[in-house]
C-alpha cells in the first residue's frame, strides 16, 4: 500500500512494475476515475514518477499504472497528513471501556 499526504505539491511515486516503461495513471476512489498523464525514469528496480494528485484525507483509492493500454503496476493509496510512524485510525477521539470486573469461575 502506499501513503500520500492530502497535498497541492507533487509527490514521488516508487514502484516496481512488470515492464519500466509507463505514460499514464489512474487513480480510482469513491468519487470517480482520474486519469493523469506521467513521465516515468527508471531507478534501479523502482519505476519513479512525480506527480501532482487530488487526494480527500482517510480515504482509500485504487493505483494502476498504464503503458498504453498494458497494466504494469496495481496498488491501493492511502491519503493521511498523520505521520505513518504515529497512525492511528482513533485520532482525536476517545473512546472509553467500562467493565464491572464481575468474573463467573465454573
């Protein structure tokens, strides 16, 4: 899965594909299907490209990677402006357990 940041300036996309050549992306999420068009390098194992994407924050999208009509990558996104080291899906919200401590022995 890759994580992105809800941000207006271009972010480094990494990955590993079938084949190290590509010319476009679409980004899937609950809103609809977004077409760009990229201009990839490879970096060693890596296929690399820069781009400037529309993200809404805690929202789950779908990546794949065209060349021409060929697929060469699939992968999920995950946009958060949290930190990925200090995630946590309860940000901001308590949550409380009550118990009783009642305990039944057979």
């Amino acid at each position: 899965m890759i994580i992105l940041r809800n941000s207006e300036l271009a972010q480094t996309f990494n990955v590993i594909p079938r084949e190290y050549v590509a010319d476009s992306i679409e980004i899937t999420g609950i809103e609809g299907v977004t077409t760009y068009a990229i201009t990839s390098t490879q970096s060693g194992r890596y296929l690399t490209f820069d781009k400037i994407v529309t993200l809404i924050e805690n929202q789950f999208y779908t990546l794949t990677v065209f060349n021409g009509t060929d697929v060469v990558y699939k992968d999920r996104i995950f946009c958060t402006n949290q930190t990925v080291s200090s995630y946590t899906i309860n940000k901001q919200e308590y949550t409380e357990t009550t118990s009783n401590n009642d305990f039944i022995i057979v």
